[in-house]
C-alpha cells in the first residue's frame, strides 16, 4: 500500500493533515482528514463565574469569535432563568448580521474566489487574492476592504469591538444603540446591500458563466447524500440567532426538529482512534459509519444546509436570490458541495436586507436593552448558526454560578464526517492508478474541503495557523514521491 | 496621528501563545516617553484586520511567538519584514498571511510601513496548545531577562527613528 499524505492544508482554519491511502493498484483506498491538535477549553472554564464565559469563548478563535460569543451568552441567559431584553435580541441579531458579512466576504474573496477566478489548477503561487485582484482588478479589491472594513465598523459601533466581544451580559447587552451611532451605521449598509449585489452578480459572471465550472459544481466528485442542519425560525425560514434546529434528508422530508434544550436527544458524538475531533450524528438514528443513502445518520451544517432545511428566506431579495439558486442547481435540497460559496451569497443578501430592517425600526435605539437576572436557574443551552455551522454551547453552574460544566459542539465538527466522506469521493475520482497526483489535482482535493469553510480553531480549541503544503507518497513504507508548496 | 505603532501579538489564555500581550503589557508603562508611539498590547488580530490597524503607520514593532521547531523557550529572533518569516500570530487563516495582506493593502494604495519599517520579534515557545493563563515554566522563568533583552532593543529601535 502506498500513503499520500497532504500536510499541512493551506487556506483553512488551523492544522489538518490528509493521508490518502492508495492500494497497490494505485487507486484510492481510504481517506484521513486529520486534525492532530488537542482539546482543553471546556476544563478551562468549569470553576469560573458562567456569566464570565461569553468574555472568555471569544478567546477560543480569532475567527469567529462572535460566534461563540452570541451562543454562550444564550447559554448563560438560560442559567440565570432565561429572561432576555427583546431589544437585546435584536441588537445582538443586528450584530450577528454585520458579522456574518464580513466573515463571508473573506471567504468568499480570499479563499474560494481563486479556485474559480484563477482556475483550480493555477499556479499556487497566484492562486490567492493577490491573484485574484490582478484578474479582476484593483477597483474591485478596493470594493472588498472596503465592504469587509465597513461590517467590522457596523459591529464596532453595535458592540464596542468588532472582535473579542465583552458586550453580551446575562438577561441583555451592556450598551444599546445611540442615534448618532445608528446614523453612521445607515450609508455603511447602504453601500453593503450593493456589494452584496455586486457579489452575486460576479458570481454569474464567472462561475454560472463557465460551462465548465458548473458541470464541476453539480456533476463533479463534490456530492454528498447526507442530510442538512439548521436554524429556521417559526416559518421554517433561515434563522442565525435564534429559533429550532431542524434537520431534513436529502429528498427534502422533514427528519427532525428541535429546542435548543432538547439537542442531546437528537445529536451525539462517536470517536474514531485516528482523529482528535469527534463525529457527531443523529442520536435516533445511531451511528452507521461513514455511509451515505436515506437511512444515513450523517448530516451537513453548512451554509448549503442552512438553505436546504429553509422553506423560505425571511427577506424579498434573499428569497429571489434563493429561489434562483435552487432553480439553477436542479431543486432542493441541493447535495453539491461546492453550491456552499453560491449559498454564502445569498446569506449576504438576506443578511444586509436584515440589517436594512433593523436601522428602519423606531426600537432599535431604546434604552431598554437588558434585564437584570434575579435568579440561578443552573443551566443553559445556546445555539446559533457559526458562519460554519451550527454552534451548541451548553453549561451546567452551581448556585452561586460557578461554571460546573461546558459542552460545545461547534460549526466544523458537525461537518466532520461529511468532510472525510468528500475528500476521499474527490481523491477517488481525480487519483488514477499509474499517475502521480499535482499541484492541480491535489488543490481540487481541498476544495473538497474548503467548501465547508472549516474552522478548527475551536473543533479542536487549538491554535490557527496558515501553514506551507507538503504531500508526502509511500509505497510499501519507503518515500516514494513528495510535493511541496511554499516551503 | 502617531507614526509608530507596537502590537504585543497573541491569545492571553493559551499558555505561552500569550507572550507577546505579557511582553508589549510590560512595555506600556515604560515607553511612554516616546510620544510618536501607540501601543495595542492585547492584539490578537491577523490578515485583513491588521490592515485596519495598520493603516496610516509609518513604522511597525511587532512582539509575537514562534515555533521554528526544537529551539529553547525564550529564545527570540529579530528580522524585519523583507525578511518575513512566519510567526505563529501573523498568520490568519481566515483571509491572508500578513505578507499577503501587506501586499494588498500596498496595491490598493493604502498607506502602510514599508517591509524595512516592520519590525518583528518573535520569542521562542514550548506551548501554545494548552488553554491556560500562566505560560510554561520555562517561559515564565525565562519572563524578565528576556523583557530586559527585548525592551533594550525595542527602546533602541524607537530611539533610532526619534533622532
């Protein structure tokens, strides 16, 4: 047998390392997407006051740092009774917004824009928004520092920062929205509802516009028949912030639906020997492998995925954007992988649409914007949906509120055996017996991957890192080949 | 605006990875008497992001960790930009490596120090894997000659562009 090993990957969060196993033939036999990383965050908070958590999860990630911050403030709320402000909840939902913009555009630009606008087997050394920019041009990535610039601003002035957020308290928020604040924060969403549009319009330009590149996307290697996770709110529209947790198959059918609460009847977590982070699915079901089919007990919580468990957006734009999508992909749900980068567009616009709404409402600048808890009710449950999926941070505290326990559950984990299934679909179709893999094919194998935009910062709570690629080859245990980039 | 920016790089709450906000912490105090400089002490920022701070400096210190794999905790390296090594901080995976967001910023026109005016020291750690608030016993034994050693030079380097 003869191993290929990829390591470390480059644009994605953290760590990873992949081994492809071939057989003697050279086909691919099996598939590690590994994460050699440890976990620790979870013990580092018990015996701490549970209304200090939402300060300290920031700290787990640079990267979506609001994230962690927005579920564990829910989860904090449910240990002090439950009782929250209605005008935090639409603050921190208006703060989300502005986070999720910023966040897809830096997907969106810096590390899926290069496999479509330069190519997927460019040369690495352009493959990157350096590249990008030369092709499309400097106005445009003027465009995108600026948009990404004017979301950050939006949450500074919501939160006080636009990163490691200390804002969110139990029952509310520490400071509302001042007028003149709202007043800076209008022409910024105007000018981000246009470069939403101009995003997706891009996106047709180039992607919908090649032949080639949506035969890749709906009939290429990156499909997956495994079910879809996410938030909808009471109209089974697209929620982030708040709502239940629903999960549908793959032919559309409704699989389940439930409380944050109640998620550890429905979600559970099996181990493998090989990986530091876990595999979660779907507790009734029970763990079936890495299979697919109907009957799989496996599921995606990806941008995709938050579409595809959606009868609808919540918002007119969005929901063309949406229907759109859906039409051009052949119908929903849709299994194509790759449809997540189209997916983040469309959440753009939902979510500058969102943000419109909320600088039009009269409340947004009331001063009632927290209630201060009278009671230790001992435990809490929050869920959001991580701009890479859905994110349960659930908390036990004694009755003086001293942190007793933390589970998280976070965004990339959920993806985490999807992510090996695709990766070792991809590697299967693109490395034939007798040809040694290149530059091009084994960044085709990451788009696998980098579709689901992971983030293992926090699957594993250790250190990002943006590391060079070395693939390694053996053949009956002696190196047999190797490639290097940026070594 | 002030010309001179130092950023103390890092998580505060992942054992030695906390260097850099300990060392720029220790500094602030002392390097009040340069009246050309900021100092963001708890930066734990990267990419694009360091754009937006960036924006406007003429002049970068930068004090982070690094693992070049083998070497003692404490140990630290001083190379500037065109001499860019990577360090465990000014990597962001997100988006783009710190040189790669430079060069952007640079292409768009920003106003941004030049590689030469980029000053990075890069302290050698054991850990940075471990949640925890004291660094490795190494690290926090090594602390305060290592800030001397460091502050001398940081001061020296600050001097320089006041004379």
């Amino acid at each position: 047998m003869k191993t290929i090993r990829i390591d470390p990957i480059t644009r994605l969060e953290g760590h990873g390392k992949i081994e492809i196993f071939l057989a003697d033939d050279g086909g691919v036999q099996d598939c590690h997407f590994q994460i050699p990383e440890l976990r620790g965050f979870e013990r580092f908070v018990v015996g701490r006051p549970v209304e200090e958590l939402p300060r300290i999860m920031t700290r787990i990630c640079g990267v979506c740092p609001a994230s962690h911050h927005m579920a564990s403030a829910k989860a904090v709320d449910g240990c002090f009774g439950g009782e929250v402000a209605p005008l935090a909840h639409k603050l921190r939902d208006m703060y989300y917004h502005a986070h999720y913009i910023h966040s897809h555009i830096a997907h969106f630009y810096a590390l899926a824009a290069p496999d479509f606008v330069l190519g997927p087997d460019a040369d690495p050394a352009i493959r990157n928004i350096l590249g990008v920019i030369a092709k499309v041009g400097l106005e445009i990535g003027g465009q995108v520092i600026q948009a990404r610039a004017m979301a950050q601003k939006i949450q500074q002035l919501l939160g006080g920062r636009f990163t490691h957020l200390v804002w969110c308290l139990p029952g509310g928020v520490s400071k509302g929205l001042k007028k003149i604040e709202l007043e800076k924060i209008k022409p910024m969403v105007m000018e981000l509802s246009k470069f939403a549009d101009f995003s997706l319009k891009l996106f047709r330009d180039i992607v919908l516009g090649n032949p080639q590149y949506v035969d890749l996307i709906l009939n290429g290697p990156y499909t997956l028949d495994v079910h879809s996770m996410g938030l909808v709110d009471e109209n089974n529209a697209s929620n982030f912030y708040d709502g239940q947790v629903r999960v549908v198959d793959f032919e559309g059918k409704e699989i389940c639906k439930y409380q944050p609460h109640e998620y550890a009847d429905f979600v559970a977590e099996h181990v493998e020997s090989w990986s530091y982070l876990k595999f979660p699915y779907l507790k009734k079901r029970g763990w079936k492998g890495f299979t697919e089919g109907i009957d799989s007990s496996l599921y995606c919580a990806t941008p995709l995925a938050r579409l595809n468990v959606s009868d609808r957006m919540a918002t007119p734009r969005a929901q063309a954007a949406f229907e759109e999508m859906f039409q051009t992909v052949g119908g929903k749900p849709c299994r194509a992988l790759l449809a997540n980068h189209w997916a983040r567009l469309v959440e753009m616009v939902h979510n500058v649409e969102m943000l419109e709404r909320y600088c039009a409402d009269p409340e947004i600048t009331g001063d009632q914007f927290r209630v201060i808890p009278k009671k230790i009710t001992g435990e809490g449950v929050g869920i959001v949906e991580a701009m890479r999926g859905t994110l349960t941070h659930h908390y036990t505290c004694d009755k003086n509120g001293i942190c007793t326990s933390a589970n998280l559950i976070v965004g990339t984990t959920n993806n985490n055996a999807p992510i090996q299934m695709v990766t070792k679909k991809v590697a299967q179709a693109l490395i034939k017996p007798g040809k040694d893999p290149d530059q091009g094919i084994l960044n085709m194998i990451e788009m696998a991957f980098r579709a689901f935009d992971p983030c293992y910062s926090c699957a594993t709570h250790s250190l990002p890192g943006q590391m060079p690629l070395e693939v390694l080859a053996y053949k009956n245990g002696a190196l047999h080949w190797q490639l290097r980039r940026g070594i | 605006m002030k010309r001179i920016l130092l950023l103390g790089m890092g998580n505060p709450i992942l054992c030695d990875d906390a260097i850099g906000i300990r060392l720029a912490g220790y500094f602030k105090d002392r390097l009040q008497q340069f009246a050309d400089l900021d100092i963001i002490d708890d930066c734990s920022l990267g990419g694009f992001n360091l754009l937006d701070i960036l924006k406007g400096y003429s002049r970068l210190i930068v004090i982070d960790s690094i693992r070049s794999g083998g070497a003692e905790p404490g140990l630290w390296h001083y190379f500037t930009a065109d001499r860019l090594r990577e360090t465990m901080n000014l990597n962001c995976v997100h988006d783009a490596n710190f040189a790669t967001a430079l060069e952007l910023g640079r292409r768009l026109g920003m106003h941004l120090p030049a590689d030469r005016d980029i000053h990075i020291f890069a302290v050698e750690i054991l850990d940075n894997r471990t949640f925890s608030e004291r660094m490795s016993d190494s690290l926090e034994n090594r602390f305060q000659p290592l800030a001397e050693e460091i502050f001398t030079h940081v001061s020296r380097l600050l001097k320089t562009h006041h004379q």
